[in-house]
C-alpha cells in the first residue's frame, strides 16, 4: 500500500514538472519570438492604446480626421526619431539631433529670406549643414575614440551657442518665409482622402522609415551597421570598417535632422531660433525607446521607431479629447519609457 503511495506521489511531481517544463518553452518561445521581432511589443501596445481611448471616448476617436490627425503632429518626431535610431543602433545616442534640426531650419530661412537666394539652394544649405554638423559628431566618435553621450552633448551646445549668434535670435516669420520661399512650405501642405486629412510631411515620413528600413535589412551597410552595435570588436574581426559605419551613421543621421527642418518649416510655418530643441531630443529618444530600439545597441526595428511615436501622439490626443491633466501625458511617457527598457532587458536574456 505504502509502496502505491509513493508511486503516486513521484507521479504527481513528474505531472508538476513536465508542466514547469511546458510553461518554462512557452515562455523561452514568446522571447525568442520578441527577440526576432522587435516591433511586435509596440504594436501590440498601439493597438491597445487605440482600443482603450476608442472605447472611453467613442466612435470620434477612431475617425479617420483623428487617426490623420495624429500622423500629422508626430511627422516632425518620427523623422527625428528614425535619425536617432541609427545611432542608437550603433550603441551611441545623439544629445545634438535637436538641436541640428533647428539650425539647419534657420538656415534654410536666411538663406531664402534674408539673402534672397532661391529655395532650392536654401533647402540644399540646410542639408549641407545637417550633413557637417553629423560628420562631426561622427568624426569625434569614430575616429578620437571619444564616448557619443559627451560628444553630442558637447556639440549640443556648440551648435546651440553658432545658432543663436548666427541669428541673433531673430524669428522668421511664417510671411515672410512664404513670400521669399513658398517651397519651404511644401511638406506642410496638406490633401484629402475622403476624411482623411495628410500632409506631404506625412508621406516623406513613411516612405523615409520604409527607405531605411530596408537599407538596414537588406544593405550591407545596414548589416555591418547592427553588427558595429552588437560587437564593434567582433565586427572589426570580420573585416568590417567600424570607424566608417560609425561616421556615415551620424553624418546620415546629420542630413535627416536637415529634412526634419525641411518638415518642420512646414508644419509651423515660422522659424525660430529658440524652438523647443530639448523636447525634440528627448522626444526623438522616446520614440526610438518605446518602440523597442535597445540602449545597449544591435537590436531592433526603426519601424519600432514610428511605431513608438505613433504611441506617444495616440496617448496625447486621447488624453486631450478626454479633457485630462496634460501631466498625465508625461506620466505615462515615462511609465512606457521604463516599461519598455525593462522588456528590452527581459528579452535580451534570450541571447544571453
């Protein structure tokens, strides 16, 4: 009897086990599953995020004016936000994107207002200055050795100090911009489809992000890129040019915060020099965060990137249409902040 006891007993433990074991795959397999899709986790939080405000607001909130709507007010972010993810690949941060966005904005205003030149010269010089400001912060990277965070942050204020004394401060206004150069105007123009309301920033934003994603995917450049991120050590082993990935990295994140000017002139018609470069940068972070790009280099989708701030607008108009305390949107911002850091981490177990 004492014998069938025990038999029973080792049965129930192996039944225990087997079923540990089971939960233990499931888990390993929905890691590994995020591992390998790295924009699986925002999306599922945008769906959510869409289905709790459509259901506390009301049929108004999944309009397609609304939907629309919010593409609009994060086309300037989600450009910034492709840029930075690039570096961020790269296991670097660029504290100067802001920054740079702004200053080639002001120049492609006083190139076409107050020097009278036309605008496609304008636009070419605020690229060209995008484009210098990013090889510097490339060149301090890949070639001194010296750390991204202290580089950008260091050029943040370098870039920030030329863009006041360059400009004296001075706003250009939206009327004057439209007269001397109505092309500056171009990306803010907007165009239905049914109730449908997009802008052309809209649409370079989209096809920017599916441009790059593919570079990343399907370019060698955008392999050594991730593999630089990953293990610049190893990278160098298999014969890869870190320092040149590195610089063409932050000299083409450089030219995008330029076309983040482009769009930006657009979006607010004026340009001022004092525009809110912080917020950009931070925001431009966030996106790239929330969307599942990893700190630590590497890993993760810049469709992730859109995605994320895609996010951040979804949570903002629905906060706003719900008539709530603007603090609860930086609330929640950081809640997904720290959310998504410490998925990032749980994931990263996989490859451990």
């Amino acid at each position: 009897m004492a014998s069938i006891q025990e038999f029973e007993k080792v049965l129930d433990k192996s039944d225990t086990a087997v079923a540990h074991f089971e939960d233990r795959s499931a888990l390993r397999r929905i890691q590994h599953f995020l591992h390998s899709t790295p924009a699986a986790v925002p999306f599922i939080v945008l769906v959510a995020a869409i289905l709790i405000f459509g259901i506390s607001i009301g049929g108004k909130f999944f309009s397609s004016y609304t939907l629309t709507l919010i593409l609009q007010q994060i086309a300037i972010v989600g450009i910034l936000g492709a840029a930075q993810t690039l570096v961020i690949l790269t296991a670097g941060i660029d504290l100067s994107i802001g920054v740079v966005m702004v200053v080639s904005a002001v120049v492609m205003g006083n190139v076409a207002v107050t020097y009278g030149m036309p605008a496609p010269v304008a636009v070419a010089a605020g690229l060209v200055v995008g484009g210098l400001c990013g090889i510097l912060n490339g060149f301090l990277v890949a070639k001194m050795k010296l750390p991204p965070f202290i580089v950008t942050l260091g050029t943040w204020y370098i870039v920030m100090a030329s863009n006041f004394i360059y400009s004296a401060n001075e706003t250009i206004r939206e009327a004057d911009v439209t007269a001397a150069a109505s092309m500056l105007h171009f990306f803010g123009t907007s165009f239905k489809i049914g109730s449908a309301v997009f802008t052309f920033g809209v649409i370079l934003m989209v096809i920017l992000v599916l441009g790059l994603w593919y570079a990343l995917n399907h370019t060698a450049w955008g392999r050594h890129l991730y593999a630089v991120g990953d293990d610049p050590d190893a990278a160098e082993l298999a014969g890869i040019r870190v320092d040149r990935v590195l610089l063409s990295t932050y000299a083409l994140a450089g030219v995008i915060a330029a076309i983040a000017a482009w769009v930006s002139i657009g979006r607010n018609g004026s340009i001022s020099p004092s525009a809110a470069v912080t917020d950009y940068n931070l925001q431009s972070v966030t996106a790239a965060v929330i969307g599942g790009i990893s700190l630590f280099g590497g890993r993760g989708s810049i469709l992730g990137t859109l995605i994320g701030a895609m996010i951040v607008g979804v949570v903002s108009m629905g906060l706003n249409m719900l008539g709530a305390d603007p603090q609860w949107k930086v609330f929640l911002t950081g809640t997904l902040i720290i959310s998504a850091v410490a998925v990032d981490q749980w994931i990263r177990k996989v490859a451990g």
